[in-house]
C-alpha cells in the first residue's frame, strides 16, 4: 500500500471510528458494531477490540466481548495514535469485571484467577485507584484468599476513606472468616454514607442476630421497615429477632405480614420456626 492510501485508509478509518462512537455513545449498540468492525488501519487495532469488547458486553456476551479484550494483548506495546497506557488500564479492568461475572456464572476458579492478574496489570499503570483495589480484593475474596482481599480492600479505604463499597466488602471477608465483630464494625462504618441501604442494613441485621445481640437486631431491622415496609428480608429478620425474644404476637404479626406479600414463602432451614408461628396464628 503506498503512503496515499494509507492516509485515504486511516481517514476512512477515522470517519467510521468516529460514527460507531456516536452511535456506543447514544446505546445503539448494533448500529455501532458493524462500524467498529470495520475499522481496518493497523493504527486503530487496540480502539477497535476495545469497543467490540465494550458493546458485546452491553449485549449480554461476555464471552464474545472477552475475547475481543483478550486479542488486545497480543497487538504490541509500541502503537502510534493512541494513548497506549490509558487504554490498558481501561481493558484491564473491564477484562476483570467480565471475567468475574463470567466466573459467577461458570462457577471456575481459572477466570477469578485471571480478573486477579488483569487488576493487578491495571495497578502497574495506575495504583492510586481505589475501586479496582475494591475489585481485586473482592476477586481474592471469591477464591478464598483472605489474607489478600483484606489488604487490597485496606488499601483501597487509604486511597479514600469515604468508600463504602470498600467497607462492605471488608465485612463480607471477616464474616467469610467468622470474625464477626471485625464484620460488624466495617459495615457501621460503610452506613455513615448508605444509611437507608437495606442491603447494608439487612445484612448488618443479619450479624447481629447471628451472635444473639437481638436488640441490636431489631434496631436494625426497623430501621429497614421504616423506609421499606415491604421488604421481605426485613420482615423474616423481625419475625425471628421477636420469637427468640419469646414476643411471640410481634413475631406471628411480622410473619403473617411476610405471607401476605410471599404465599409461597419458605426456607427449609427456618421451618421448624415458622411452623410454630402458624401454629401460633391458629
């Protein structure tokens, strides 16, 4: 190809680059994948697996779209008109979240281990980011590796100590670990900022009737129904927290409001409560 093609190439490829962006930009995501495809100068190689990465993902195929992540890095470190680092970042730590899902649905190690090195690879170009410490502890979290995740999620709350994703997360690895009190004290931290949080409340409910603090419990758990009346965990955390104070009519009202909304309601392990609150109610 001589040097007047080339440029007629690279301005084609430009326009449809172009294009393709406004159209990711504006969700129209299959109108945009034929434009990406065809971007064909060697200078827009890394761009174009990025946002065929990108929109595969939108699509719900994350296998499609990891692949094109994947071929990303075997383009070599030295190419012209792009910001080579900054778009290794960003691959990395969407190669990692994508494995991660991949890996919840496909239940393998193999991929958690790969979103651990892609976060990892992210951190060699850029350490100061709090969120991906949070995803890499969380990644060390689902393969077990705790002595790991608490140092990642750590740093990631010095990075910014106004992260409660970064707490809760912390929880899920010393409640993992059965240190309760430690997972307790990480997710009153995290309610400094999501104090109507169910999830946050919910679970912190859930901790503190697990070591029979039930007053804790129950403050907690209204805490919840105060903002969502509805809210089916709730309602089953308070239900138990007043049986096991022996406040039975609290605890059969709770659960009689719990079936109205879920008939269908039941948890195998908790049977042998809730049978005795339907005896209770008749």
């Amino acid at each position: 190809m001589n040097g007047s093609d080339s440029l007629s190439l690279l301005g084609k490829t430009k326009k449809n680059f172009e294009k393709g962006l406004s159209l990711y930009s504006k969700k129209l995501y299959w109108e945009a994948l034929p434009l990406f495809e065809s971007l064909n100068h060697p200078e827009f190689d890394v761009l174009k697996f990025y946002h065929l990465g990108l929109i595969y993902i939108q699509l719900g195929d994350y296998e499609k779209g990891l692949s094109q992540y994947r071929k990303i890095r075997e383009i070599p470190s030295k190419v012209q008109g792009i910001e080579y680092d900054n778009i290794m970042y960003g691959l990395y730590i969407n190669m990692g979240s994508t494995l991660q899902v991949l890996a919840r649905q496909k239940k393998e190690r193999e991929l958690y281990e790969e979103a651990i090195m892609c976060y990892i690879y992210s951190l060699q170009i850029k350490e100061s980011d709090a969120r991906v410490w949070n995803n890499l502890g969380n990644a060390y979290l689902e393969v077990n590796n705790f002595k790991e995740a608490i140092k990642s999620l750590n740093k990631a709350i010095e990075l910014d100590d106004e992260f409660p994703e970064a707490h809760y997360s912390l929880s899920l690895v010393y409640e993992s670990m059965k240190i309760y009190e430690k997972a307790i004290v990480e997710l009153e931290k995290g309610l400094k900022w999501k104090s109507r949080n169910k999830i946050y409340l919910n679970r912190i409910t859930a901790l503190y009737f697990g070591i029979g603090k039930f007053e804790k419990a129950k403050e907690y758990a209204k805490r919840v129904l105060a903002e969502y009346p509805e809210d089916i965990n709730a309602l089953k955390n308070i239900s138990l927290i007043y049986y096991n104070l022996s406040e039975y009519a609290k605890a059969s009202r709770f659960y009689s409001d719990l079936l109205k909304l879920k008939p269908d309601f039941n948890e195998p392990e908790l049977k042998s409560i809730f049978d005795d609150l339907k005896k209770r109610n008749n």
